[in-house]
C-alpha cells in the first residue's frame, strides 16, 4: 500500500505518524533504550514525508523522558548508527537543530543490532548445602520480599524446595567463611562410585 492510499483509508481529520521499528526495536534490543525514545519524540513531530523537524530539548525530553544531557548522547548514537542526521543552522544568536529521520532506519534489518544473550558459566555457591555450582545449572525464580519488591534469583535444584533458600550465591569470602564453618559441623558429602552404584559419604 502507498503512502498516498494509506492517507485515503484513514479517517478525515485523522493523525498518525510512520514509525521507523526497525530502528527502534534494535535501540532497544542493545540497551540504547534512551536513543530509542529520542528518536521516537523526533518522529512525533514527522509529516506526511520525511521532511527535517525541529523541536526544542524540552519538547525532545518530555516526549522521551531523558535529560538534555542525555538527549545528547542519544542523538551521538542515532547520527553514528545512521538513523537521524542532524543540521545546525544559526539565527543571530539562536542556533537550531534540524532533525531528519533516514531512510536506514525504516529498512534495516531488524536483528542487526541485537544484543546476543550469553550464557552465564559463572560458579555460585548453594547457600543450603554449600556446594560449588555452575550458574547455568540454576533454577530461575522470581518472589515478591515481605517489603513488597521483586527478586529474581537461581536456585539449586536438588536442594529447594527441601532444604531452605537453595539460592545461588556468588563467589565471596564470606560465603567462603561459611561453607568452611558449615563443612567443619556437618562433614561435605560427596559422591562415591564404585561396582556400578553410588553411595554418599562425609569428608
């Protein structure tokens, strides 16, 4: 559809505004949140085409919900990544900004910029049974705290819901201290094999 029929299906007196997804969903796809949202205000103010627009950084941060400080390194990263180009054109002692969204971010490819989600190969400690576990082995659980805010955090799946937490924890000397005092009371079970069975026994 063009954009000319698009214009005649819509309703008289009508408001809309062509979005540039690609481009916004692989700002927020790599933790550019902040530039997506600049670009998002900038497109608020698009017309019919792609002519350049000029709001102000407070109409900028109010639609954006950033500082100006922040709308500056967010239009950094829209000119480096070849989203918005950016015109500066002096009046006497007033200097605009003229902003024009690019064609690249309406066609391009929309995992291109994706962040790759990396597989944690850290070890966490089991805090019921002190045991050294890879933290790609753990459990995801989210719970609400009694002050009412959300958690997420990886339990040890042989240990919880049995033995207490079973939370995850990370490598520390403190926890070290208390995987020795615990090792010292209880004994550390380990896993013996032999003639084909298994059987635990305490260090």
């Amino acid at each position: 559809m063009t954009e000319k029929q698009r214009r005649e299906t819509l309703p008289p007196k009508s408001c809309y505004v062509m979005l540039p997804l690609p481009a916004i969903l692989n700002l927020a796809n790599s933790g550019q949140r902040a530039a997506s949202r600049v670009l998002y205000a900038l497109c608020l103010h698009l017309g019919p085409g792609l002519d350049p627009v000029y709001p102000s950084y407070p109409t900028i941060s109010k639609f954006a919900y950033i500082s100006e400080n922040g709308i500056r390194k967010a239009l950094n990263v829209l000119v480096k990544r070849g989203y918005v180009s950016i015109e500066k054109t002096r009046k006497g002692r007033k200097t605009t900004n003229y902003y024009t969204v690019l064609h690249k971010a309406y066609t391009e490819d929309i995992s291109h910029h994706s962040r790759k989600t990396r597989l944690d190969t850290s070890i966490r400690i089991c805090h019921s049974c002190y045991e050294e576990v890879p933290a790609s082995e753990g459990i995801a659980d989210v719970y609400r705290t009694w002050e009412g805010q959300t958690r997420r955090v990886l339990r040890h799946a042989p240990c919880w819901p049995w033995r207490g937490s079973a939370e995850l924890v990370e490598d520390s000397t403190g926890i070290r201290m208390q995987q020795e005092q615990y090792w010292s009371i209880n004994g550390r079970k380990v896993t013996v094999q032999g003639n084909g069975s298994e059987d635990s026994q305490s260090l």
